[in-house]
C-alpha cells in the first residue's frame, strides 16, 4: 500500500493511501503441429498460457502457415489482466528432393517388358502396381506415376509415358492348301508391312514341296512389332499314270487306250471325257486324267499304221489247168477285202466265170467243158475296210495255157 501525506499553502496537512497490485506475466508458449516440415507443406501454430494471441507474418492463432524457408515465428500473449508475454517458434523446412522418372524403352509392343526406375529420392512408390526397377509388361499406353521419398520424408514425384504398340494381325496365306507333287506352291502374309517364313521360304515367291509341312510366317509391322501365323500344306505324292508305250493299229483292228489306273475325271485330245476311247487310225493321242487331289497328269501315245495293214489284192496273170498239181487253178487273194466280184470273159466277150467269193477259183472250164488256151479278161469289182462307201474296177488279161 501506499500513502501520500499532502500540505497546502496554509500549512495545512492531509494524507491517502492507494494499494497496488501486481499481476504475474503470463507464460506464453508458441506450439506448431509440425516443427520441421518440407517445403510446400503447411504446419498449424497456437499459443497457449494467456487469453489472447498475436502472431507476426500475418498468422492467426491456430491458423496455417506454409513457409518457403525455415522460418521463425513469434507469438504475443494477452492474459484477463492485460498482462503480456512473448514467445517465439522455429519451423524448420526441408528441400524436397527432385525427383526423376525414367524408363529402359519409351514405346514398345504389347508382350514386351519394360523397366521403370525412379531417381533423386531414397524409396519410390509408382502408381498402377508397378515395382521401381522390376520389368513388367505393359498391355496398353499408359502415364506412370512415382513419388520419392527422402531421408527426411519429403517428398516429390514425377511421370513417364509408355506407348504401347499393338501386334499386327498376321494371317499366313497359301496358293493352295493342298499341292501335287512337282507343282508350285506360293506362300505369302498379310496384315503386316514384312514377312519372314521358316523352312527357306520367300514371301510370295513360288518354290516346289516334297513333303507335307507345317510353315511359319512372321510378320512386322510399321511399328516393328512381330506376330506369327501358320498354315499347314497337304503334299499329294504322284499317281502312277502311264498311256503305255506307243503302238501301231490296222484301220480294221481298232484297239482300246486307256490309262493303267483309275481317276476322277478325263479329258483326251479327241475331245472325248471317257476313261478309254477306241482308236483305228494313226496319230497322237494325249489324255490329261485329275485325281481325287485335283492333281492332274498327262501322257500322250503314238499310234502308227502297221505296215501289214494295208489293203492287198493279188491276181495272177496265168494259170496252167493241165492236170497236173502245180498252177492248175486261176485265184485270187488279198487281205481286208470285204466285198468282192470278179468276171472272166473270152476274147469274144462271153462270160466264162463269176464269183463272189474271194476264196473261190476258176479251173479253166465252162458249163463242164475245157476252155481253149488263149488270153481271157477278168474285170474285178471289189471294197477294202479303209474304204466304206466306194468300190474300186480292177480289170486285167489273164493267159490259160495248156
């Protein structure tokens, strides 16, 4: 307490007395949620042992601060009296670490692998299920994320894009699927920009099988991507198939050709569609025959005239009917003659003999009588087998001597 004595002009004296108090300071403390954050994050700061709070840089009490450098903020606390105190708080801030993404190959096609890898930090973390540094493959095109993480928790992340290229749609083509010995046979792809076949095979370049055989093809794109396809060819060994060899026929004779084995269907140079076909005259018969397969083959047989089949016909020019065994009767012969008459008359024109018979004879007589020695003339009306519709005159003299 304390008491002020007064005295005015007069001398006069007086006194009071006033009691002081004094309050105790607050103890004011700054607090911050996070003391050391990384840059770009935030931290909450609140005073506490007073009423109220002023902070400096702008902050509220229980508000967020984000500084960009470690930063120290101080506090102003007011109690109920009035009474104030300061206080101060660090917040230290960590650089975040710059952080990398990179990848073993940038585009790819689907199928292959590709090895992601994060940089600048100490533990990464890549989004999509992806391992940092551990090949996967990839199906589409697709933006990869990491974050990493330093030593001091900060973090950072980055992005790498993967493009993903789609196989080509190989199809392995044939000429056919099925080829006949000793025929061509042309295998080509489609669906990419080059072709590569195994067994030594060119694309599209005709070449000549011996056997049955599965082929691969592999086909790139514009992309470099690789698909395979494949394509099974059936080999057809050769048929048997022969005409047999070249022969000769008589026009009277005909004589059937035909191949030595069965087929589907036949088509011979005379037009003809049968399985055989009769022939009795010269030339060069070919027949292309298909089997079962489809595989064809052709043969071809020449057929000659025999020199024996040519139309003869012989008549002598003197018979002796003396009585002995020797010349005693006028004949003729020939061969392929199938119509025949023959008439002798004397040197007065009388008829002395007829026949229609190639195989008869004249003995020299008439009406049982013994002709006179002397000249006679046969006139012979006759039609060969080369021949159909024409008969041939042979006319002739003929001596009868005794």
């Amino acid at each position: 307490m304390y008491t002020v004595t007064g005295t005015d002009a007069n001398g006069c004296v007086n006194l009071d007395s006033i009691s002081v108090i004094v309050n105790a300071l607050p103890t004011v403390s700054g607090n911050a949620s996070q003391a050391v954050i990384c840059a770009g994050d935030s931290t909450q700061l609140t005073g506490s042992g007073a009423a109220t709070y002023l902070w400096d840089n702008g902050i509220v009490n229980g508000g967020w601060a984000m500084p960009a450098i470690t930063t120290v903020y101080t506090v102003i606390g007011t109690d109920i009296n009035g009474c104030m105190d300061t206080n101060n708080v660090t917040i230290t801030v960590n650089v975040n670490p710059v952080v990398t993404a990179t990848a073993s190959v940038y585009s790819l096609c689907i199928g292959d692998p590709v090895t992601l890898n994060g940089a600048g930090a100490n533990t990464y973390v890549w989004t999509n299920g992806v391992t940092n540094n551990v090949a996967f493959n990839p199906s589409i095109t697709q933006t990869y994320l990491v974050t990493g993480t330093d030593n001091q928790g900060c973090v950072d992340t980055a992005s790498v894009q993967v493009i993903v290229f789609n196989l080509p749609n190989v199809v392995a083509n044939a000429s056919t699927l099925g080829v006949c010995e000793g025929d061509p046979l042309t295998l080509y792809g489609t669906g990419a920009v080059s072709y590569t076949w195994d067994n030594g095979v060119t694309n599209n370049i005709s070449f000549v099988p011996t056997s049955a055989l599965l082929y691969t093809v592999s086909g790139t794109n514009a992309n470099n991507c690789v698909n395979t396809d494949n394509i099974f060819i059936d080999f057809y060994p050769a048929v048997p198939f022969s005409l047999g060899p070249d022969t000769t026929v008589c026009p009277q004779v005909p004589i059937n050709l035909g191949p030595n084995s069965a087929f589907s269907s036949y088509s011979w140079s005379t037009g003809s569609t049968a399985p055989s076909i009769t022939v009795n005259f010269d030339g060069i018969y070919m027949l292309t025959v298909t089997d079962l397969n489809g595989c064809e083959y052709s043969d071809d047989q020449i057929i000659t005239l025999g020199e024996d089949c040519f139309v003869t016909l012989y008549v002598p020019n003197a018979f002796t009917p003396d009585g002995d065994e020797f010349n005693r009767y006028f004949r003729t012969t020939g061969s392929y003659i199938k119509f025949f008459q023959i008439q002798i008359y004397d040197r007065w024109g009388e008829l002395m003999f007829e026949s229609n018979d190639i195989d008869t004879h004249w003995d020299g007589t008439y009406g049982g009588k013994i002709c006179p020695q002397g000249v006679y003339t046969y006139t012979i009306r006759y039609a060969h087998d080369l021949n159909t519709d024409e008969k041939l005159t042979m006319t002739g003299h003929l001596n009868l001597l005794r």
